[in-house]
C-alpha cells in the first residue's frame, strides 16, 4: 500500500453518477434529453425566424419550423431515444415529422392570433407566441414519440 487515503465521498449503493443517469432510458432521462433537444432547435428556429423575418413572418416560421424539426427528429432519433438502430433516418422525419406538423398548424395559428390582435408586435413577441405554443405541442409530442415512434 502506498498510503495515500481516498478522499472521495462514499458512494451511496445503488446509485449512478449523474452522468450515467441521464444517458439511461428512463422516462426522467430521455424527458430531459427531450427538453435539451427542444431547446437546441428552438435556438436555431429563432436564428432563421430573426434572419428572415423580412420575408414576412409566415415564411420565416415555415422555415425555421421546417429546418429545426428536421434537426429535432434526427437528435431525438441519435440522443433523446437511441433509436438509430431501430429507426432510420427517413422513417424518423416522415412519423417524427408528421407530429410536427401539428405544432405548425398550431404554431402558425397562435402567429396569426399575434398578428390580428397585436398587428405591431415585434419579432420577438412573435417568436413567443410560437414558442409558447411549442413547449404546450412538445409535451404531447414528447409522448407520442416514445410510445409510437422509438
């Protein structure tokens, strides 16, 4: 023995370090990684909503629903679920993408609702009508992408 003392805190039995933890499948886990993968694109929703925004807003929120779904679905298929093995590519973004299109119709209303009612709003205050909107469609799709596409 060297005599050098261990000086890390005892492990409780039956416990995983965090890290372990949120890489596992449980529901806790792959909600939190669902959540991460949500915000992720979300950023990237934004970005393109912000750098098109002079298309008109109805473009820029065709766009960037379109291209950060596309992104979400993959992330979900490699990160939230492990699904890679089970799903391909293609087949994610076709039933993945089909649940998506719900959030549109709803993300693209609550837009409209903005614009009617508050026909000055800005870009940001559109942006949280549709983001809004997304954590609400996000709770659903959340389930339904564990339960019947991964």
């Amino acid at each position: 023995m060297s005599g050098s003392v261990d000086t890390r805190p005892p492990r409780c039995a039956g416990r995983e370090p965090l890290k372990a933890r949120l890489r596992g499948e449980s529901l806790p886990a792959q909600f939190i990684r669902f959540v991460l993968v949500g915000g992720s694109s979300n950023v990237l929703y934004g970005g393109l909503f912000l750098t098109l925004a002079g298309l008109g807003s109805f473009v820029a929120n065709i766009v960037g629903i379109a291209a950060s779904t596309v992104l979400a679905n993959e992330l979900h298929r490699r990160v939230t679920f492990h699904a890679v093995e089970r799903v391909g590519f293609l087949q994610t973004q076709w039933e993945a993408g089909g649940l998506a299109l719900a959030a549109l119709v709803l993300g693209t209303t609550a837009l409209a609702v903005v614009n009617i009612a508050l026909p000055e709003a800005s870009s940001l205050m559109q942006i949280f009508a549709v983001v809004a909107v997304s954590a609400v469609t996000g709770a659903m799709r959340f389930l339904a992408l564990r339960g019947w596409v991964f």
